[in-house]
C-alpha cells in the first residue's frame, strides 16, 4: 500500500474511536488585540493545501471573494478567510486550503499553516454561547490541562452561506416536495452542532410534516435515545413506538456522527432504528466510510428533496 493510501486508511480508522484529526491554521492578529488565535478544519474536509497560486479578480464579486484560481484545470472560488473573520494577516495571505463542502469544492486564504492535531472528540465543546456564529466548537488541544491550547473550530456551512448565498443548499420550506406520514406518538431523532444545519434541518422537518426533536452533539442524541426509551418503557413500550429514525451530521462535539451511529447499530433495543446522515463530509472514501458503520443512508448537505426522499426511501424500507 503506498504512503498516502495508508494515510488514508488510518484516519479512516480513527473514526472507529471517536478520534479525528484537525488541521490547524492562523488567520492573522484577533481584532483589538496583537494575538494570532489558532483556527481548526476537519482534515478529511481539505483536498490539498497549496502555496498561494496567482487569483484572477472577478468584477462584481461579494465582498469576502478574492476572485478565482486555476488548480489542475479547475476554477475555483478564492474566500479571504482572515477578512471573513475580522483578522489582519501581517504575514498576508501565502497559503491557500482548496477544500469539500457538500459535493462542492472551494478555496479558503489563509496566514499559515501550523500541524495536524490528533484529537479525541471528546476534547471538542460546543462553541454556543461561547463566541460569534462562525465557531462551532471549541478544540482543547492539550486534553483537560488548565493551561491547554485552544483552536476554535469554524462554522464551514455558514461562512459559504454568508459569502456565497446563492451557491448553498436550502432547506426552505418551498423547495420540499416529499410529504411524511409518521405514526402519532413518534418523532424524528436529529443532531447537528452547526446552529445554521439546525435551523435548515428544522425548516424541512417542518415542511415534510414530520415531528421531530432536535439535539446538538452526538452525545446529546445518545442520551436522549437512551431516555425516551425509558421512558417508552415505563409506558409499557418500546424505542420503535417513539423514535421512527436518527438523522444526524457526521462532525460534532464530544461524540461524532460515527460513533453515534455505531452505539445505535450495536444496541440491540436500538438497532432497527434507521440511521440517516446528513453531513458536508463529501468525497467518495468519505461516503463509503459512512456506509461501513452501518447507517441506512447517506446524503449530503443541504440537498433539500435528497434529505427528504432519502427519509422516506429509508421509512419505508423500515416498514416494508
């Protein structure tokens, strides 16, 4: 096996440890102050990360765009990341991250790179409450010690929303066409740490006229799983009269999409609960990944009638 597949194979495998690996990167000095704050993206979400190539200004374009680059024949949308979150690159902007979103693909400026840290998402908070609507959690490198590094772990889905409108998925409500019908009693199972996802997962939940309740990190959805089927219990039933299926991203905080995922799988009160994950975790090793850990079906972000007929297709098959 050469180096780079063997690479591959063992990051694959750090999924089945609920571990993952975040490159860390510096956008410049933090606004009113002279520190340069670490900044982390999922490395299965970065094609390849390049020396700063020549951009082409596009006349009219938004305001956070550089313009586009050539890389191997692809024309690429160039995002000044630092400007995007109201950083001043002294260094200026020599590095360029080209990474997958959602089945698309884009180029993100940035200061320098730093390392690839391999952490535990358990090392992983949920940013709510913490910071701007561009964070979505927060990465303590250096595990549970007082004085560990942090990096702050950045929203994807809503910088390209913000900066790109018209190129991003859209959950709204007319651009649903599949309708449920979920017995009365029963409920959707979702999670996701991006406030944006919510919002949008919500939005279409709302549009299918299936009930739902909505939680924020895999262990979040873990415990709630494990309640409602105590409860279901206590009433004299089952898991499967109260949860009609798990719909849950891939990226989260404290347990990951994949562990979520296998906890269910392998619990036998769970595991004929269908597992649907909707995640901008793209590429086709990364899908055929999802697939081995034993989800029913996988779709992208945030393909609206893709989520919807997957939801359905899954039910149904569930029912049959």
């Amino acid at each position: 096996m050469s180096t780079a597949l063997h690479e591959i194979d063992e990051r694959t495998n750090l999924t089945a440890h609920n571990k993952f690996e975040l490159l860390l990167f510096r956008l410049g000095e933090a606004p009113g102050t002279d520190h340069r704050e670490l900044f982390g993206i999922n490395v299965f979400k970065i094609r390849e990360i390049l020396v700063m190539p020549t951009i082409t200004a596009v006349a009219n374009a938004p305001r956070y765009v550089m313009g586009v680059a050539n890389i191997r024949g692809q024309i690429i949308t160039v995002i000044d990341l630092p400007k995007v979150v109201g950083c001043t690159p002294k260094k200026g902007t020599s590095i360029l991250l080209v990474t997958e979103y959602a089945r698309s693909t884009q180029a993100f400026a940035v200061e320098e790179v730093n390392e690839i840290a391999r952490l535990e998402w358990n090392q992983v908070i949920a940013a709510d409450g913490k910071g701007g609507n561009l964070v979505t959690s927060i990465a303590r490198l250096d595990g549970d010690r007082e004085d560990s590094r942090l990096a702050q772990v950045l929203d994807v889905e809503q910088i390209l929303r913000d900066v790109l409108p018209d190129s991003s998925g859209s959950m709204e409500m007319e651009n649903i066409d599949v309708k449920l019908t979920i017995p009365p009693g029963k409920v959707i199972l979702a999670a996701d740490d991006s406030p944006l996802a919510r919002s949008m997962i919500e939005n279409g939940l709302k549009a299918m006229n299936a009930p739902f309740v909505m939680t924020k990190t895999g262990l979040e959805a873990w415990t709630k799983i494990q309640s409602i089927a105590e409860a279901a219990h206590a009433e004299g039933k089952t898991i499967q009269d109260k949860v009609a299926l798990v719909l849950t991203d891939l990226e989260m905080p404290e347990m990951d999409g994949f562990t979520l995922t296998r906890n269910i799988k392998n619990d036998q009160r769970f595991k004929s609960i269908p597992v649907v994950i909707h995640s901008s975790l793209t590429g086709e090793a990364n899908e055929n990944h999802v697939k081995s850990v034993g989800a029913d079906a996988y779709v992208a972000k945030f393909a609206a009638n893709e989520m919807a007929s997957a939801i359905r297709n899954v039910l149904n098959k569930a029912h049959a």
